[in-house]
C-alpha cells in the first residue's frame, strides 16, 4: 500500500498538483526508504531539467503560451497573431511551486538521492528499455538531464521523458520482458522502469501498449491529467489531454482510476472509457461498438491543437462595437444574438515557429463511440479560409486491429483560395478540397500502402509558410 502511494503522490508532485498535505504525507515516507529518495530525485531533476530546455530550447512553446493567452483575453474573427517574446518570460506558477516542493523535499533526502544520482549510475542492464523503431522529430532528457535529440533504433536507456514534437513522429520501446509501448504523434510522456515496475507518466498525446503479464506486485503504472491506469497485461490505447483521457482495451483487463473523485473501474477486452475531471456521475466502461466509415468533427471538442473561436463570440464583438457608436439599438443587437448558433465557428490553425508552418490537429477517436475504419471508398472533405494560395499536407494516423500503431498517411495539395462572390472576407478567401482516401500515401512500406480497414486515430492539416493564415470551417470523412 505504501509503494502505491508514494507512486500516487510522486506523480501528483510532478505535475504540481499536490496539495500541502500531501507534500507532508510524501515527505514523510521518502524520509524512511532510501530507494524512494533517489527515485524522488532522479524524478525532479529530469523535470526541472526538461522544463529548462523547453524554455531555453523549444522556442515555439513560449510562443503558443503567449498566443493562448492573447486570444484568450480577445476573441477575434482574425487568425490570432501575437509577436514573439523577445525575452524569457517569467517563470510560470506552476515552476515557481515546482522549486519550493523541491527544496521541502530534497531537505529530507537531497545529499542522499543527489549524490547517488549524479555519482552512481546503476549498472543493471536487464533493467534498460531499448528503442526498436524510431521517426520524426523526438527529443529525450535522460540521466543528469542528457538531452538526446538523434535517437536511432537499438539505442537504450533506463528512463527518461521522451518529448514527440511533430504530427509524424513515433517511437517503440522495448522492454526486458517484451512489452513495448508505442508513442505517436505530438506527444509528451516520462518513461522509467524501477526493478520490475514499469512506470510511465503522460503529460499528453497517443501511447499503443502490448504489454506482457506483469508480476501481481509490480503491475505497469500510466499516470494522466485526469487518470491512473494500472496494467498487468494486455493490449491497449491511450490518448491522453489535459481535461480527458480516453482508455480503449482490446486484450486483457486493466483497472482505471478517475484521479477527480477517486472512482475506480476495471476494463475488459473490447471495452473503453473516458475519465474527464467530473466528479459525481455515473462513470463505467462501455462495449465498443462496430466501426463506421463515416465521420464529422465537431470543431470545438475535437481540435487537439489550434484556436477554436466561435461565430457567437465575433458577432458579440461586431455588435457591441455597432451599439457603441449608435449604429443599432441594443435590443436589435439581442435580437441578432439569439439567432446564431452558440457551437458554430472555426478552428484558426497555430504557427510552429521551428518548422515555418501553421498547424491544426483534430482527434477522429477520442469522442466516438464507435471506431472510425479507413475505405478506398471513402472521401476526405475540408473547408474553410486561407488568406494565401499555399501547399498543404493532410494527414491521418492509425492503428491495427490489435491495436498497434500502423502509420500514418499522407496526401499533399495545392490550395488556391477564392473569393466569395461579395468579395474576400476580412480573414481570407474561400478554399474547399476533396480527397479520397485512396489517395493518403504512407512514407513506410513496412505498414502498407493504404489505410483501408484500418482504424483512424487523429486527422491533422498543415499549410507551409510564417506567413499564411488558415482557418477550417468544416472537416468530415464521407463515403462518395
């Protein structure tokens, strides 16, 4: 129960979101077991250290923060632009906290764990995981803070955070016992293995496990924002965001919990969940459903990256300037209000910085209830404005029908967008595309040359250029 525990707090700790109790609580037990020290230790460390790099190394993060938060405090109709930080900004509060947990903790064991951690490297070999198929964009902070961003397959490591910084990327993991994990996509996660317990820790993103039988005292912890998953093996999905976590079991058995009020659930085969932060309902597993071949986003909830901004919010704005200067009363401006749709809107595709692109990223998966398939049959339909002509790539990720990783496919176009006939609207031209599935190319021959019969993960679109400006007003898969 103790180990359990400690896990439990270590991770709320990592992720700031422990309360002054709890810090006791932790305090109290590393202080009377030397292992949990270093653990503690070598824990923080890679978190204070990977949490400097990012602001030291990956400039498009401080970028997007300061994005979001410009947009937040003004919805607009115009694709959000802020200037970039010149300067390091302040450190954020959670940072701030992050230190001051720090120095309560390492009072107890920080000669003890540092010393270990930076003087003794383990030399236990069967412990280490090894990378067995790596692509794309991935930076890792190892031992002493090591940051690693040429990882090649056959490559090992005993833990470390593994940060997946395009929509291309992916990486398997393989270990000692022949589980592999497999990350893909924009995806962030803190992976170790301590004696026989395998412990990984998402910030965010896809992870695809095939996980062999775990000792009944050693089972495969997964900690998110909003869930705990304990595994003792078995075949399994993982999407992982802030607000929500989605859990899909094709083999096995695993036991969820529901961080928010403490709720637990077991998951069979066939079976998925979502733990969000509610707390109070009726949350339970439910059998997946047959697939389908046919899919809509809903904007608001789908995007996983990019601004959503609705129609409600820029004609509020339009009209609370008209009524300021006497234009229209204020009761016509209700009026015209209650008209409109409160759901209707777009998502403005984001720039990143490192790559000259701007990018949206939606989830096919993660709010269905049943599984989306790849047909030949099948078309991809888009819609929306772009302020430029401009070369865009679309792509879609996908599994298995057991659940692994199976690439992801891709199809290039020129778009050329047209004025409307009353002429551009203020935040570009028209655009409007079709493709069919047929034509999506993987880059790897090793998962086939289409994606038909296979189960759709996440859809994301990227236009090539700083200084293009991209909306979509309409996104869905549909048979022809």
């Amino acid at each position: 129960m103790s180990q359990q525990r400690f896990e439990e707090l270590l991770g709320r700790l990592l992720d700031d979101n422990i309360s002054a109790d709890e810090l006791a609580e932790l305090s109290t037990l590393i202080a009377t077991n030397s292992e949990w020290q270093l653990e503690t230790a070598q824990q923080l460390e890679t978190a204070e250290l990977l949490s400097q790099a990012t602001d030291e190394l990956k400039v498009d993060s401080l970028f997007l923060a300061a994005l979001h938060s410009r947009i937040d405090e003004s919805p607009s109709a115009d694709p959000p632009t802020v200037p970039f930080p010149k300067t390091m900004q302040p450190q954020p509060a959670g940072k701030k906290r992050r230190w001051a947990i720090i120095g309560t903790v390492l009072t107890l064991a920080a000669a003890i764990a540092i010393a270990c951690f930076f003087y003794f490297k383990p030399e236990n070999k069967s412990a280490q995981i090894t990378i067995t198929d790596v692509s794309g964009e991935i930076t890792f902070t190892g031992d002493r803070g090591n940051i690693n961003d040429s990882l090649q397959a056959g490559d090992r490591f005993d833990g470390g955070t593994l940060e997946l910084l395009t929509t291309e990327s992916w990486i398997t993991l393989r270990f000692p016992d022949s589980s592999t994990l497999t990350l893909t996509g924009r995806s962030q996660a803190t992976v170790s293995q301590r004696k026989q317990k395998k412990i990984i820790r998402m910030k965010h993103g896809h992870l695809l496990a095939d996980v062999t039988e775990q000792p009944s005292d050693a089972a495969m912890l997964i900690t998110t924002p909003t869930s705990e998953i304990e595994v003792l093996g078995t075949r399994f999905y993982v999407d992982s965001q802030p607000d929500s976590t989605k859990l899909v079991v094709n083999e096995g058995l695993v036991r969820m919990k529901r961080i928010s009020d403490g709720q637990q659930v077991e998951v069979a085969a066939n079976q998925q969940i979502v733990a969000t932060t509610n707390t109070g309902d009726q949350w339970q597993a439910k059998r997946r459903q047959p697939p389908q071949q046919q899919w809509k986003a809903n904007l608001k909830n789908d995007v996983v990256f990019g601004k959503w901004v609705s129609e409600y919010e820029i004609l509020a704005k339009k009209l609370k300037e008209a009524v300021k200067q006497g234009k229209i009363t204020l009761a016509q401006a209700e009026k015209k209000m209650k008209l409109l749709d409160i759901n209707r809107g777009s998502v403005y595709a984001l720039p990143v910085i490192k790559q000259k692109l701007q990018l949206a990223v939606f989830s096919i998966s993660r709010n269905q209830k049943m599984p989306v398939t790849g047909s030949r049959s099948a078309v991809l339909y888009l819609r929306g404005q772009a302020n430029l002509p401009c070369k865009i790539r679309i792509g879609i990720s996908t599994s298995n029908d057991r659940g692994e990783f199976s690439g992801t496919y891709v199809v290039a176009r020129a778009l050329k967008p047209k004025a409307k006939k009353n002429g551009a609207n203020r935040n570009g031209n028209a655009y409007e595309i079709q493709v069919p599935l047929k034509e999506f190319q993987s880059k790897l021959s090793q998962f086939g040359k289409s994606l038909d019969g296979k189960e759709l993960i996440e859809c994301w679109i990227e236009a090539k250029g700083s200084k293009v400006e991209l909306n979509i007003q309409e996104l869905k898969i549909t048979k022809k």
